[in-house]
C-alpha cells in the first residue's frame, strides 16, 4: 500500500484520489457493477475518468461544431 503524506503538498491529491474511488464505489453499487479488486482500483478509477473525459471532449467539439451550421 502506497504512503500517504498527511501534510505537504501531495495531501490534497490523496484526499482527492480517495474522495473519486469513494465515488466510483458508489456508482458501482448503485449501477449494480461487480467493484474491482482493492488492487485495481486506481487503474479502474483511471479508466472512468478517461472514459468521462472523452465524452465531455466530445460533446464540446460537437456543440462547436454544430451551432455555427444551425444558426448560419
């Protein structure tokens, strides 16, 4: 298991990785999806973000791209 710092200036990237796993626990509960492995985790977490990421990038290159045809 990782050392997590209590102070200094990683603290709040370790708080915020807990806080999103706690998160992705949640919605695995919630959308009935087997969690991962405690030591796959990270890498599912990874995962999820790129996975939102993408979508959200997409969504904007779309809106982008779509409104200036609509309206002109």
């Amino acid at each position: 298991m990782l050392k997590q710092p209590t102070r200094g200036l990683f603290a709040g990237a370790f708080t915020g990785v807990k806080f999103l796993l706690h998160l992705m626990r949640m919605g695995h509960t919630i959308l009935g999806i087997t969690p991962p492995r405690p030591e796959h985790e990270r890498a599912f977490l990874l995962g999820w973000m790129a996975a939102l990421l993408l979508a959200v990038l997409v969504s904007v290159g779309l809106l982008l791209f779509l409104v200036p045809r609509i309206m002109g």
